[in-house]
C-alpha cells in the first residue's frame, strides 16, 4: 500500500510538476554552476537556470511520451498475441515468427533509424512498438493458447458461445495481471528510450527543460555543481522505478 502511494506521488508530481516550479525554468538567475543555497536548493546549471525548476518541469512531456509509446506497444502486442494463440492459421504462425525476428534487432539502432524520418516523440513511440510489442506478442500468444484449452473456455464454448466472444470476455479478462506487468515493463523501456534520444539531441529543442537533456548539457560542469547532474539522474531513476512499482502492483491484483 505504502509503495503504491509513493509510486502514485511520483507520477503526480511528474506530470504536474511545472505547477510547482516556482520560477520560470528557462529563466537565468544566477552565475552559471552557482552551488545550491538559499532561493537556489540544487544551484543553478550551465547557464544560471534554476535546477529545482528545470527538475520539476522537465519529466512531463517525457513521461507523456512514454506512456504514449508503452501504450501503443502494449496494445499492438496484445491484440496480435490474442489473435496468434487462439487463431491455427499459417498467418498466425508468420505473425509469432516475425515477432521473433524482430526480437533480436538492437532496440537502440531500431530508435536511431526512425528518428532519420520521424521527429523525437513518434520516433521514442516507433521504436517502443518495433521493440517492445514482438515480445508482448509472444507472450500473450503462449498465455493465449494454453488458454484455449482451459476449462473454463471449453465450458463457454460447449454453451454455444462465439470464439470471438469467449476470448475477450473469458480469455482477456484472464490475462490482466500479465497485460499489467507487460505495460510497466514497455513503460520502463520507453522512458530509457527516450532518455536516450534526448540525451543524443533529439529530444525538446532548447532551451526547453528536459531531464536527459540536462545530462548532457550539465556534464562539462560536474565538479562545479554535481547537483546539476544527480538531480535529473535520480528523477529518471524515480520515474523508472514507479513506473516499475505500479507495474507490479498491477499484476499482483489481478
């Protein structure tokens, strides 16, 4: 209970921590590394912007992304799972098989690609599905085809019920905990997906605060003001781990 309130406050304060800035986060206020004191709790990064500020403005739109692109990953990767495990068709077959060959692309080189012809966001959203709904598929396809002979399913259909019917109010139903689970974990993949994007350049253009970019742009200043650096560090981290810790939450549940 005391880590679902936690895990929930984070995500709240993420999402709507602009609100509780309290300075305009692209504001210079200070000399550029000036160590944390007061009015300044973290100091100020490379160019005397508030780090407090920049940390509590700059996870919205990369949690908002993420959840848009595990969302999509999730959602492909079940309805295809579905389908494969309760369909015998050859093309269910190449579905499962394509799913696999997708699996060993390297996620990364998948995310470097799109970006080419895609902007930041629909690339992090891309990539996630490209990576992410392979395995989805897979695993839902298995859970899916070992429930098709569950009693519980054969009962239905002796009772003259559709397929169609039995798999989304019998089987789907069934496979929540695991759908929970498979949303946090595409959930922590895109945000380190667009973590990364961002730190490579592709993410808000300047001077827009963002957690990744803050990394890099903070780095030629670690000695001066570690804050700089930690702070976005441990928000993503914090993030992650919510994300993660909602995830299992979920699946315990159901």
């Amino acid at each position: 209970m005391l880590a679902t309130v936690a895990a929930t406050a984070v995500l709240a304060i993420v999402l709507g921590g602009e609100a509780l800035a309290g300075r305009d986060p692209i504001r210079t206020v200070a000399a550029p590394w000036a160590a944390p004191g007061p009015g300044l709790p973290l100091g100020a990064d490379a160019l005397g912007r508030d780090i407090l500020a920049r940390v509590l403005a700059g996870g919205r739109d990369l949690a908002l992304v993420s959840l848009a692109a595990a969302g999509s990953a999730c959602a492909l990767g079940v309805a295809g799972g579905l389908w494969a495990g309760w369909s015998r068709s050859r093309a269910a077959r190449a579905a499962v098989a394509l799913s696999d060959l997708l699996l060993v692309l390297p996620l990364l080189l998948v995310a470097m690609l799109a970006v080419v012809v895609l902007p930041g966001p629909p690339a992090v959203i891309a990539g996630t599905v490209l990576g992410g709904a392979p395995l989805t598929l897979r695993v839902v396809a298995d859970a899916t085809a070992q429930a098709r002979h569950a009693g519980y399913v054969e009962a239905a259909l002796s009772r003259g019920e559709r397929g169609l019917s039995v798999l989304f109010r019998e089987v789907l139903p069934a496979h929540a905990g695991l759908i929970g689970a498979d949303l946090g974990q595409r959930m922590v993949l895109a945000v380190q997906l667009t973590a990364a994007l961002n730190v490579l350049g592709f993410g808000p253009p300047p001077p827009a605060p963002d957690w990744a970019a803050m990394l890099r742009e903070n780095l030629p200043g670690a000695g001066l003001n570690p804050a700089a650096l930690l702070a976005p560090a441990a928000a993503l981290a914090l993030l992650a781990g919510a994300v993660a810790g909602l995830s299992h939450v979920l699946a315990g549940r159901s």
